[in-house]
C-alpha cells in the first residue's frame, strides 16, 4: 500500500511502452543503415529519473480475476450490479489512507447515487404496506413523508459513518475484503468489522466510526423527522440496533460479493 497510486498508472504505461518504443527505434536504424552508416550506441537510453519499468512491469503481472488499484484508493464496483460499493476494495493489501476530501466526495456520490431513489421508495412502499410508524400516515401523503424519511436516514447515516466521524478519529471507512479462509472464517471477518477497523496510520483499532456513527445518527433522525409518538430512547436503541445488524449483513455480503460475481461472469461466458 506505500506504493503511491498516484504514479502507479504512470509506471504501467512507462514498462508497457518502453519496449514497442525501443523496438521501433532499432528498426529504423536498420532501414536507414544501407543509405548511411551509423554507430551503434554505446550505452542505452537512461530511463526518467524517478520511475521504475521494473516495478510498473510487475504490477501488470496479476491473476485473470484480480483488479488493477485505483488511483483514487476508492471502487466502482456495485452490488449485485446495482447498489453502490464504493468502499469496498478487494484483495488489497496496503493502500494510502484516504484524504478527508476524499471520504466526503466519495460518501456524496454513493449517498446520491440514481439507484438511490427507487431503493428508497421501495423501502417507503413496504413500511406503508405495513403500515410501521403510523403518525405518517396512509396515502399518497403518508407515502411521500416515509420516503423522505428513509432518503434522510440513509444519507445522515452514510455521512456520520463514513465521512465525519471518520474525518474526525482519522478511521478509513472502507471494507478490505478478506477472500482467503473457509466460509465461517470469513463471515467472521466481515462482522468483527462492525467493532474493528483501519485507522489512517494502518492499525487496527476501534470501530468508533461505525458504534457511534450510527448511534449518533438514530438520534438525529429520531428527534427530528419521524413522528413524535416514536420519539423515545427505546425507539432510539431500536433503530440503532436495527442500523447496525443491517451494517453487519452488508459487509457479510461484500466479503463474498467478489466471489458471487465471479460465478455470475463465467457462466455468461461461452
């Protein structure tokens, strides 16, 4: 990970090309050398102070299902081809922390993402069906405010968990796939990182972002929009609780999300 990925495109293309571009030289050196003689070189090119073809080589040497870093130390990888997974990275290893630009921007674009809003009305549909939280409402009223509602709850809680508390405690918000070990093994990993996470300087430590984040955000949304009837502390703790088991299914399904999609892809292929 202390491979800077601002460069590590740069080093790809320098080991890609450098041999076409030494290659091209030496053939037209051979077509002008019948019409006038020339010496040969006495030493080679030196390469670009800085860059290294050899470790830009290495890097392209990876396995047919293993993704090449992004440079923005983010994803653009959906789940199931559709929900954003933006923070997720998989299989890698060590990676430069990201900026506190960075965790809001990438937080804004998948709080805001366009499968967002049917997500979110399917969410109101079924709680209207239900009829949960009866101080909304029935109707087309009642369907609008629930919508609202979960846009809301969704959006303070992406940005509690994954941009300012992180910002704040200096935690890396994003999910590094383990993708080695049995099935239990795994699923294991992916809950402890409910309670455990990488801090900015690469330690494990404490996932404050996560417990308090979320906590932190149940109470805002609580006290706020939702009807006054569900405003308690044991309405609180209930949406708190409910937020983080969500959480722990959803890492549970990044961990092996990579595998799925593996499977999925080989059986399109003919």
């Amino acid at each position: 990970m202390r491979i800077s990925p601002v460069v590590l495109p740069g080093l790809v293309l320098y080991g890609a090309l450098l041999p076409a571009g030494a290659q091209q030289t030496t053939d037209r050196k051979s077509a002008d050398s019948s019409a006038q003689p020339q010496p040969a070189p006495s030493t080679p090119p030196a390469a670009p102070s800085g860059t290294r073809p050899s470790q830009g080589a290495d890097t392209c040497k990876q396995g047919p299902d293993k993704k090449a870093p992004d440079p923005s130390g983010t994803s653009k990888d959906r789940l199931f081809y559709a929900l954003p997974n933006f923070l997720t990275l998989e299989s890698a290893g060590e990676v430069r922390p990201l900026t506190t630009r960075e965790k809001f921007t990438v937080v804004t674009k998948g709080s805001f993402d366009y499968i967002q809003l049917p997500w979110y009305g399917f969410l109101a549909g079924l709680s209207q069906a239900e009829d949960s939280e009866e101080g909304y409402g029935q109707g087309a009223a009642g369907y609008g405010k629930r919508f609202g509602a979960y846009f809301a709850d969704g959006t303070i809680e992406n940005y509690m968990t994954g941009a300012i508390l992180p910002s704040l405690l200096r935690q890396d918000p994003r999910f590094f796939q383990s993708g080695q070990g049995s099935f239990l093994h795994r699923a294991g990993y992916s809950i402890r990182r409910i309670v455990v996470t990488r801090g900015d300087s690469g330690h494990s430590q404490f996932n404050f972002s996560e417990v308090f984040g979320s906590a932190i955000a149940s109470g805002i949304s609580t006290y706020s929009y939702h009807p006054r009837a569900d405003r308690t502390l044991a309405n609180t703790a209930s949406v708190w609780g409910t937020q983080v088991g969500y959480d722990s299914i959803t890492l549970m399904v990044k961990e092996f999300w990579p595998d799925i999609r593996r499977k999925l892809q080989k059986k399109k292929r003919p």
